[in-house]
C-alpha cells in the first residue's frame, strides 16, 4: 500500500486516495495536522525573518539580529533580544619605534571609523581624538599605494594595530584605544571578504558612521569637490573648518544638482552602506547617524563605552560649513524641490541638518 503527499505550493496539498480504514482515516488526519503545523510555522518564521530587516536601522550596537540560525559561538545574549558579539579580545601591543613604557600593562581596543566622504567623519575623528587615551590617525587609505592589493592594506593595517603608524593624533605609549578612518570608496568593498576576517581574526571593531541626510551630503561633496580647485580661503582648499567666518566663505557656493540623476544618485549611495553594513555583519560593531551625534552629543558616550574606554568630556573645533535651509545652498532649488517632492527622499528637503 503506497500513499504519496505531493507539495504543489503552500495552498495545494493532494493525497492520493488508497483504501479507507480506520487507521487509515486517523494516521492521515494526524499527518494532515502535521503538514499544517509545518506551514504555519514557516510562514511565522518568513515574518520574522523580514521583521528583523527593519529593526536594523534603529539598533545601535549591533552584533546581529537575534533570529539568525547562523549565530557565531562568541555571541553571548543581550537583555533585550539583540545579540552582542563578545568583548573582543585584548592586545598588548609591542611597538618597534617606542616603547609603551609604564602603560604596556593597559589593554589597546582596535577600531576602525567606516564612513563615507562628507558625512562628519572629520568632525567626529577629531572629537574621539581629543580623548587622551584615543589615536586615529586620519584616512590613511587616501593613498592609492597602501590599498592597491589585500597584502599592502593588511600591511598597513599590522602597522597602525601595532601603534607603529606615527601621526600627530598618536598618543603613543598611553593609547587605549586605536584605528583610523576608512571611507568605502577607499578599498573596504573591493576586499570585503579578506579585511572582515582580518578584522574578526584581530578582534577590530567596526564604528560605523552614516549620514541620514543624503542631499545634504550631496551638497558637501560638490561643494567641497569645487573648492579644490576656487581654494576659496585665500587660495587653500580647506575640507574642514575652525571657524563661522571660513564656514561663510565656503558656503557661499552654491553647487548645482543634477536633477535628471538625483534619485538614482540617492540610491546609489543608500545601496552602498546597506551593502557594507551587510558585509560587516559578523564583525564587532556599532552603527552611528551623524544626525543623531549633533542632535544628542550624550551619543558619544556609547561609542566610548562600545571601545571600553574611560569616560571623559569630548570636544572639537570644528565648524559645520552648510548651516540652515538647503534651500540656501542649492542652485537650482525649485528643480530639486520638484524631483524629490512625493518620493521616499522628500523628508531630505526639510531636515535641519
Ligand atoms: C539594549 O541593551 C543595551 C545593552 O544592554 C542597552 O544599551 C540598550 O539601551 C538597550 N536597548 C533597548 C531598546 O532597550
Ligand atoms: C601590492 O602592492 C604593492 C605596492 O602597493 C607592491 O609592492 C606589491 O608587489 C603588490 N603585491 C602583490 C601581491 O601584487
Ligand atoms: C590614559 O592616558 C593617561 C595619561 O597618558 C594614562 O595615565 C592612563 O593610564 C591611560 N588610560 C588607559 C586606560 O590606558
Ligand atoms: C585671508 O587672509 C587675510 C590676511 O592674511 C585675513 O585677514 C583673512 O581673514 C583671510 N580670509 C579668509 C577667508 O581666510
Ligand atoms: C545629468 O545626469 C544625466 C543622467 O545621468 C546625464 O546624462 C547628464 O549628462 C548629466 N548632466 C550634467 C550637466 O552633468
Ligand atoms: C549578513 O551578510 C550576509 C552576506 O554577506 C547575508 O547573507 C546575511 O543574511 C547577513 N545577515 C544579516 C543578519 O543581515
Ligand atoms: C517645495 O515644493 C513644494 C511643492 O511644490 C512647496 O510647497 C514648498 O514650499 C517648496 N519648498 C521650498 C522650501 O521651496
């Protein structure tokens, strides 16, 4: 006697019908019952599943979402459903050119700044610097020759985790915490694979830092990319500034948008950090807003916590050049105001910052 289930898709279940007896009758209810309990419980499992995907936007510390089955042992569970990869292990560093002195017995964190251009990485690296236990030493990936392949980018990394890349943000034998800011564009994407194992393997961690307003960050790439060349400030080209009066100066260019390609443009910068946040997900991380530094400077103190390091007052020098309405800033306006009006990117228009 041979009975066959036949999945056509989750509606259509066929049994082929055999000779009915009792037991027949009560063993195909009970395996009626269980195919629907199987059923159910997929599609609950589907919700989830994309329930997840939408709490990722507001977590900060992040080591992945708890429903994932693909959990790595190191995790250990959250009070509140987020999962936190481990305290990531401690390093000594031995540097080659000094000696750490009367503090080689503190523990130094390993970070690394993952942002985009023009997104408040300058202003946020000089506010961690001013830590006195904190080094970051700035985008060293800027130059083409220390990421031209993985050996020269690991190379580079080995130095600046072994407190042997001397910048003025050193702090030599008394850093509890070092890293350097890396933009995506800079080689990150490209060796995705290779830097997040480097990084799980060292046990650095990923301080990721976005800015929710991408017209607004549109405006400072064009800007900035202009004065390159106008060195408005008396024939410097200045990307960050110290004072209101240089902050006028600079804003008053007022660079024009290409409205044909603005929606896409949006999108593709979107897609870039969704993407990169995909790629790190297994690393040791946080997620920052640039937004949310300026709106709550209490905010900082997560990321000091998240490095383990020892409260303190941060501060910065620096002076936000775009100040006010965008409508301000932009050349064309109207057309701007036009395209993103009734898209998923209108709310960039109005926001403060
Ligand atoms: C989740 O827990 C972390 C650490 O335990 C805490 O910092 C954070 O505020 C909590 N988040 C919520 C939404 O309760
Ligand atoms: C990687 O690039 C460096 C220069 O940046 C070069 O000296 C080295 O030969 C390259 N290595 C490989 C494996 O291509
Ligand atoms: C931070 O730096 C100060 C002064 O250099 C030093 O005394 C202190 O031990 C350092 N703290 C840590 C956690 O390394
Ligand atoms: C340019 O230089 C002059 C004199 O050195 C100074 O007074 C002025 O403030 C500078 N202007 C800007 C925009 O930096
Ligand atoms: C604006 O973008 C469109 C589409 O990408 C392109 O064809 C056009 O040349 C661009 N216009 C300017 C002025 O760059
Ligand atoms: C992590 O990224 C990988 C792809 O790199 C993806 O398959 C996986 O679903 C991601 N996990 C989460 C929780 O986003
Ligand atoms: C943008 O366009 C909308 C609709 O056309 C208009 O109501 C609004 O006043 C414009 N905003 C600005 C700041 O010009």
């Amino acid at each position: 006697m041979a009975e066959y289930v036949y999945f056509l898709n989750k509606d259509a279940l066929i049994i082929k019908p055999a000779k009915k007896s009792p037991l027949f009758l009560r063993m195909m209810a009970l395996l009626f019952a269980m195919v629907c309990g199987v059923l159910i419980c997929s599609i609950r499992l589907k919700h989830m599943s994309t329930g997840t995907k939408f709490k990722y936007q507001n977590i900060l510390v992040i080591g992945r979402a708890y429903t994932d089955n693909d959990i790595k042992q190191s995790e250990i569970p959250g009070d509140n459903g987020t999962k936190q990869l481990e305290v990531p292990q401690l390093h000594y560093p031995q540097p080659q050119t000094f000696s750490r002195a009367e503090c080689k017995h503190n523990p130094v964190r390993l970070f690394s700044i993952i942002s985009m251009q023009r997104s408040g990485s300058g202003w946020f690296e000089t506010l961690l610097n001013s830590h006195i236990n904190v080094s970051s030493n700035g985008e060293i990936f800027s130059k083409l020759d220390r990421r031209r392949n993985i050996s020269s980018i690991i190379n580079t990394l080995d130095k600046v985790y072994n407190l042997d890349w001397l910048t003025s943000a050193s702090k030599n034998e008394c850093s509890a915490a070092v890293g350097f800011k890396w933009m995506l564009n800079q080689g990150l994407m490209e060796h995705h694979r290779e830097i997040v194992e480097y990084f799980n393997h060292k046990g650095v961690s990923a301080i990721f830092l976005f800015r929710r307003n991408l017209l607004r960050r549109m405006v400072s790439v064009l800007a900035n990319s202009y004065d390159r060349y106008a060195k408005l400030l008396n024939g410097t080209h200045k990307s960050h500034v110290h004072s209101s009066q240089e902050a006028e100066t600079l804003s008053s260019y007022k660079p024009t948008i290409n409205s044909t390609s603005l929606m896409i443009d949006l999108k593709e910068v979107e897609v870039t950090a969704t993407q990169a946040l995909e790629y790190f997900n297994s690393t040791h991380h946080i997620v920052l807003y640039y937004e949310d530094l300026i709106k709550n400077p209490t905010k900082v103190k997560d990321v000091l916590e998240f490095l383990r390091l020892p409260q303190m007052e941060l501060t910065s020098r620096q002076v936000k050049i775009h100040k006010g309405s965008l409508s301000e800033h932009i050349q064309n306006w109207d057309e701007v105001n036009r395209t993103l009006h009734g898209t998923v990117y209108e709310n960039f228009l109005n926001a403060d910052y």
